[in-house]
C-alpha cells in the first residue's frame, strides 16, 4: 500500500468543480472502503458497457470478478477501463434548483485490467472481494471449489491512476442574491443502511442467525 499522493495525469487531472477535487490517496483508500459495488465502463465492440458490479480493494489494486464468458470481463483484454464508485451523502437544496447539488464522496480509476491467473492470489482476491461486502462469510460459508473457481475470471485493476471527488456542506447559495428568498435551503442527508435479515424460506430449522450477519443489521 503506497502513501505518495495520487499522481495527476492527463485522464485524472480535475476539470470542473476543482474544488471537490482531491489528491489524497487515504480518501480513494476510505471511498473504496466504504462500499462494495463499482461501475465498470468498457468499450466492447466500439460499444461502451457501464456495468455494475462487486469488487474488494486492498489499497494496491481493486479486484472485480465475473463468469469466463462476461462479455466486459474478458473480451477486451487489453481494453482500458474506467472504474467508479460513489457514495451519496445528502441532497443539497439550494433557493434555486440550478443550484441543487449532492453531496457525496467518489472515485474514479483508470487502467487496464490484469487477468488474475495465479492460483493462491486469485483465491486471496476472491477472499476480499466476498469480506468486503459480507465480513465473515469467508470462513463461516462453502468457500468456492474448483469447477467453481475454472468458471470464474478474477480481474485486478491497479490503484495507479486514480481520482477522488468529494461534496461536503451546505448549499452554495446562501449568501448570493437568492438568499432574499422565502424558499427552505439546506441538506437532507442520506445513508445506506442494512435492514433487518431476512432468512431463507428454505433454511433448514435450527440454523441461527450468525453473530457477524447479525451485527450489521441497522
Ligand atoms: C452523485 C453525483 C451526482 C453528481 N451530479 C452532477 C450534476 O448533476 N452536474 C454536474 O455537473 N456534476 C455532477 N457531479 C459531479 C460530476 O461527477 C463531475 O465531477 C463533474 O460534472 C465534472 O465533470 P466533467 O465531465 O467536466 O469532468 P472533468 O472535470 O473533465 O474530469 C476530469 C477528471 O477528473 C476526475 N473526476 C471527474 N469527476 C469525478 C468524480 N465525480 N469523482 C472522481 N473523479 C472525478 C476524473 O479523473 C476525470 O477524468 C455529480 C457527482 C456525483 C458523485
């Protein structure tokens, strides 16, 4: 895991809205933390693929994984992807709806995808990606067998070329000539929250809710 701040290139380097622009790799670290579904984007066939799917980030690379036949996993080896994932943290409600706004933390990473062929890295990729999303299922659920990992393609794309946005605060407006006006401003502020669980009708009797599953809900 490196610490140097995220290097500005000519893809990465902020255009509009600079100020939410950030260099700060512990931030692309704590966004891609925070969450565990990106949107892959692809050209595939001259055609751009946005694709939503799971991944896991260790601070070195970001791993997604899909079947040996997805189209925007492996068709395009050498293709160069764009990655994001973006958390939204409130709705901005300024006095005039130009001025409306979100704020939010995001990432964006460039870079071509390397195809994890390695036995005990694509197992430990896969590791993360399922503990990212569901920390403890590793090792309380059937972990996958060989058919299972022959049908899976594990991809692991380098956090070299990467950007972070981030919106925090109030409405922009408040102290423009729209501030004259009778119209409520401020920010109603949303999360994403895990519910109560909800067990299989197939469950088996007798099979308790496990602590780890348990402990997140709420
Ligand atoms: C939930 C959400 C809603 C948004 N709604 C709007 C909206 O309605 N209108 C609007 O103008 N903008 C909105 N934004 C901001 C938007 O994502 C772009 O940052 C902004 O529009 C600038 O776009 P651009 O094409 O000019 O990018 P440029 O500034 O040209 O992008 C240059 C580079 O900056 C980096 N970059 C740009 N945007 C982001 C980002 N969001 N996260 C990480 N890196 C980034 C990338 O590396 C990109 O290649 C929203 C963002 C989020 C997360």
């Amino acid at each position: 895991m490196s610490h140097s701040p995220l290097p500005e290139t000519e893809r990465t380097r902020h255009r509009r809205l600079r100020e939410q622009g950030s260099r700060d790799r512990a931030q692309l670290d704590a966004i891609l933390a925070a969450g565990f579904v990106c949107h892959l984007g692809v050209v595939v066939d001259g055609c751009p693929m946005v694709v939503p799917t799971v991944y896991g980030a260790d601070g070195t690379n970001l791993y997604f994984h899909g079947s040996v036949a997805s189209r925007s996993l492996v068709a395009s080896p050498d293709a160069l992807v764009c990655v994001t994932v973006t958390h939204v943290d409130g709705l901005v409600l300024s006095r005039s709806v130009f001025e409306h706004g979100v704020n939010y933390r995001s990432a964006m990473v460039y870079g071509v995808p390397r195809l994890v062929t390695d036995p005990a890295e694509k197992l430990a990729g896969l590791r993360l990606l399922t503990e990212q999303s569901a920390p403890g299922q590793w090792d309380y659920a059937r972990r996958p067998d060989r058919k299972e990992l022959a049908a899976t393609a594990l991809l692991a794309l380098p956090l070299d070329e990467a950007s972070v946005k981030i919106r925090v605060g109030p409405p922009d407006d408040g102290d423009g000539p729209d501030a004259g006006l009778d119209v409520w401003a401020g920010v109603l502020p949303m999360s994403a929250v895990f519910g109560e669980p909800e067990a299989d009708p197939a469950l088996r009797e007798g099979i308790a809710l496990p602590a780890h599953i348990a402990a997140r809900r709420g």
